[in-house]
C-alpha cells in the first residue's frame, strides 16, 4: 500500500482533458471493486480507449450539471467524484427520493482506506450544497460491502434495492442510498475532521 496524506493531495474540478486518465482509474477501481460482483467477462470487456470519448463527450456537456472532482498527489490522479442532478426513468418504481446523484465515488486501490474517500466524499458535498442540491442519492452494487461501510461512515442511509434480470437469471442486485439533508452531512463530517 502507498501511504500518501489527504490533505497534501490536491482537489480540482475535471475537464475534457481528463478523458483518458479517468477512464484507465475507471477501468482499473472495477476490476478491483467487482472482482466476484461482476462477471469476469464483463469487466475484461472494459477498455480505457473506447470509453475515453464518452468521457470526454460527458465533461464537455455544460448542459449536463456534471460535479466532476478529481484527486491528485505527486503519482497523478488517484481519485474521482461525479455528482449531478438525480437520473430518473432507468429503475421503474424504485426511485431514490433525492434532488441529487453521487453517480460514482473511487480511489485508486492503493490509496484506500487512507481517509481520500472521505476527503472527496466532503468536497462532492460541498460542491453539491453549493449548487444549491439538498439531498443525494446513490446506487450502489449489491455486495460491495467495503463501499457500503464507506457510505455509512459518511452517513448515508440504505433506502431501497434492486435486482435486474436478464433472460431469467440475475444480472446483477443494487442497493440505493440517501443523504437527506446535504447541509447536516456537511456540518456533521466538518465536526468530525475538527
């Protein structure tokens, strides 16, 4: 494990530019988070050079209200957040009731559990509020235990699941999550750093 402290760490917002470096931490965050949770073709299937263009698509859309947080050392990006306005329509009658999405949240598997999961968590919460975003919701992988202590921690709130199946057979479960009230998580995990 590479031990690096959070607050040397630099945050910034992402930009076109960002594309291919996002996709290649992308790629390399679920081989290790789905390892078991996916299936072994699904995630060799990724590749860092098709996806960079729709990154690349995704952070030049200004009409999109995309949060896009990087995090940063000395070794280059070890870090992302995505936030932006809560995606309705894809989970029928399972909606998450929130104004906002954290639509991902990884660090490199080198720099976990080092306290830069908490540190971007709290600068997506601060971008949030300050886009005037009063709740959250995220959709989590079912089974992704380390990532749902992480959400606890950062008191988020399970509120509901999902299994998808496709031809019969469970494609894969989802578990929703909650943060009601985005300027008490806020004040709450200030405290908590203080």
């Amino acid at each position: 494990m590479t031990q690096s402290n959070p607050l040397s760490c630099r945050l910034r917002s992402a930009s076109p530019q960002d594309a291919s470096e996002l996709a290649k931490l992308k790629l390399l965050c679920w081989h290790h988070a789905y390892q078991g949770l996916m299936s072994k073709a699904t995630l060799d299937a990724l590749d860092a050079t098709s996806e960079t263009p729709h990154w690349r698509s995704w952070l030049a859309d200004e009409k999109a209200g995309l949060i896009a947080c990087l995090l940063e050392n000395a070794e280059g990006l070890i870090g992302y957040g995505l936030a932006g306005p809560m995606r309705l329509g894809d989970r029928p009658d399972n909606e998450i009731q929130a104004d906002s999405e954290l639509y991902a949240l990884y660090i490199h598997p080198a720099y976990q559990r080092q306290g830069h999961g908490r540190h971007l968590f709290m600068a997506m919460v601060e971008r949030l509020v300050g886009a005037y975003y009063q709740s959250a919701g995220s959709w989590m992988m079912g089974g992704n235990h380390k990532a749902e202590h992480f959400f606890e921690k950062m008191g988020g709130l399970e509120v509901g699941k999902r299994v998808d199946i496709r031809n019969g057979r469970i494609a894969y479960r989802e578990k929703a999550w909650c943060w009601r009230d985005l300027k008490q998580v806020q004040a709450r995990l200030t405290l908590r750093t203080v």
